[in-house]
C-alpha cells in the first residue's frame, strides 16, 4: 500500500512539473509572437531629388501661386491649403498650426531645409519668415520622424528662398495695403501696412542680396466692446542679407535673417481705479545660416549645413493712469518676464 501511495506522489510530481515546464513553454511563445515584428523598411534621401523621384508626397506651392494670392505673411499662405489649419490665441497674439490634424508639436518648419527654432508647439517662426523673399513651399504629410526626428511626426513645412538671375542686377519694391474687416486707416494704424524693397546682385558666380520688409496690423476689433482686441496690432521688421558663390562644382552660401516684432495686448479698464493695464510681447529672432556642397563626380557629392539661432522674447506690463496720463510698469508676479534662446544645428552627408 505505501509502494502505490509512493508511486501515486511520483507520479503526480512528475506530472505537474510537465505541466508547469509546458506552461512555460506557452508563455514563452506567446511573448515572441507579441514581441515580434513583420518587416520594416526605412526609407529616406540624402541628396535633393525631383518631385517625380521622391519617396515622399510632397505637395508644393510655386511662385506663380504665391503672387496671385498676394499675401502679406506666410501663415496667410497656408492657412487655404487642404490639411493645415490656424488658431490664434487672443490673448498673447500667437497662432498655433496643425496638421493632418496634430498639432505643432509634430511638425517641422525648415528654411532652406535647416530646421528653425521655436519656444514650444507653437509655430511663431511661420510669422518670422519675410513672405517676400520666397521662391516655393514644400510641405510633406505623415510621419518624417526618421529623417528629422521625433517633432516631425505630422510632417515637415520646407520654404525655399528666391536667389539671383544669372549676370543681373534687380531692384524690387512692394507696398500692399488691406483691410481688417471693415476697419481701414493709413495714418490711425488701422488694417494691414505691408512694404517690402530688397536688392539682388549676380555675376561670374558671385550673388549678393539683401530684403527688408515693414509689417504693421492695426489689429482687429471684432464683436469686442470693450478696450482688448480679438486680434492683437502687431509692429513687425524683418531684414535679411545674403552672400554666395557658385560655380563648376562648389556652392557655399551664408544668410543672416533678422526678426523685430512686438505685439501690443490693451486690457481692459478698472472702472473702480481708471487704470488700464497692458502688454507688450517684443520678439528678437537672429538666423544664421550658412551651407556648402561639392561635386566630386556624378556618383560622389559632399554636403554640410550649419545654423545658430539666437532668440528672445519679453513681457513688457504697463499700467496707464487715465485721471493723470501716467504710464508705470506693473509690479505683479511674472509681468515683467523675458525668455533667452540659442540653438545650434548641423548637417553633414
């Protein structure tokens, strides 16, 4: 009886060690088959390619494009094209952008395809980029993480500027003046003020530029019946200065790209003190960037390109005593406030 009552353990030992050993057998097949990937295939350029040979879809918006629709800013650019779509915060004058439904945060603006800086997900640099000196836009949809990192998941917006005729020298001047609504006044700083004149010199490979462009918005009142606007005015200076030289097979270039914007938010006034506080968001913005390439032969080519931002952007709070005419400084917590940027890209291949 204790033979068979031995047995019977042994039996049942044995059996539940191959059950747990076939238990474990199973959970291991089932985390690699979870744990398995089906084939991936990472694609990618490392040299310019045309349209009709790129592995992405990119849909552009040529220079015929861009001067019927005589726009005054990027952001007026875009804001017609299928997938793109602006939002504006009243109440520091920033518009936001999203794509394909993401938001900023996933989507990458380039300049001669260096990529630009911003404070966050909002894209401020779309405002800072003179309409007025751009040749075409390239914009990619869906993912471009691989090629441009992890704030490209949406997409990448590429704007290429314009560059010199061959052996020529030009002279361009622009003055466009619009509306806000129904709000229009040339002198009271009301509608949209724009005035452009830039210089382009060109010869035996040498090419010299320089753009500076006036942007002043009045702001717009909309439904508000109070002192604050629905649309903040905006007083906005961009220059820019250029020098390159291209010839057999090198091509270097520098550009530097300077940005002076201010936005002025008027709040609305203490009825109890007749004081009425408001903001100024002054932005500086200096873009350096400078790229070379050089053509060994048909099958070997060397690229580099560099940039350095340097850019800030200050609260200024003030508070205007109707009864006297005094304007003071506000004294409150994070009224007066300034943010300081740098950046520095490189890129070779």
């Amino acid at each position: 009886m204790r033979k068979i009552l031995l047995c019977g353990c042994v039996f049942l030992a044995v059996g539940n060690s191959y059950a747990q050993s076939d238990s474990k057998v199973i959970d291991k097949q089932q985390r690699d088959s979870v744990n398995r990937l089906q084939e991936v295939v990472v694609t990618g350029q490392f040299e310019p390619q045309s349209l009709k040979n790129s592995v992405y879809n990119v849909r552009v918006i040529d220079a015929k494009r861009i001067k019927l629709r005589s726009a005054t800013e990027l952001k007026t650019l875009l804001a017609t094209e299928l997938g793109l779509r602006f939002s504006n915060d009243p109440a520091t004058g920033i518009s936001d952008l999203q794509l394909m439904g993401m938001d900023g945060a996933g989507i990458k603006v380039m300049l001669d395809g260096v990529p630009m800086m911003d404070r966050g997900t909002s894209k401020e640099s779309l405002g800072q980029i003179d309409v007025n000196t751009i040749e075409r836009i390239e914009i990619v949809e869906g993912p471009m993480s691989v090629v441009y990192g992890s704030d490209a998941m949406a997409g990448v917006i590429n704007v290429i500027t314009k560059k010199g005729s061959e052996n020529k020298l030009s002279v361009n001047a622009r003055i466009q003046e619009e509306t806000a609504g129904s709000e229009y006044s040339a002198f009271d700083k009301k509608g949209t003020h724009n005035g452009n004149l830039g210089i382009n010199w060109q010869s035996n490979g040498w090419q010299i530029g320089a753009s500076g462009t006036r942007n002043n918005f009045g702001g717009w009142q909309g439904s508000s019946q109070t002192r604050a606007m629905e649309w903040l005015p905006k007083e906005q200076f961009l220059a820019s200065a250029n020098v390159g030289y291209k010839k057999d097979k090198i091509d270097v270039w520098y550009r530097l790209s300077a940005t002076d914007e201010t936005l002025h938010y008027l709040g609305d006034i203490n009825t109890n003190t007749q004081v009425a506080p408001s903001k100024d968001y002054l932005s500086k913005r200096f873009f350096h960037q400078a790229q070379a390439a050089y053509t060994l032969n048909d099958n070997l080519s060397f690229n580099a390109a560099a940039s350095y931002t340097d850019y800030s952007r200050r609260t200024r709070s003030t508070n205007l005593d109707l009864l006297t005419g005094k304007e003071t400084l506000a004294t409150d917590l994070g009224s007066q406030d300034k943010d300081v940027f740098g950046s520095t890209f490189f890129r070779g291949t």
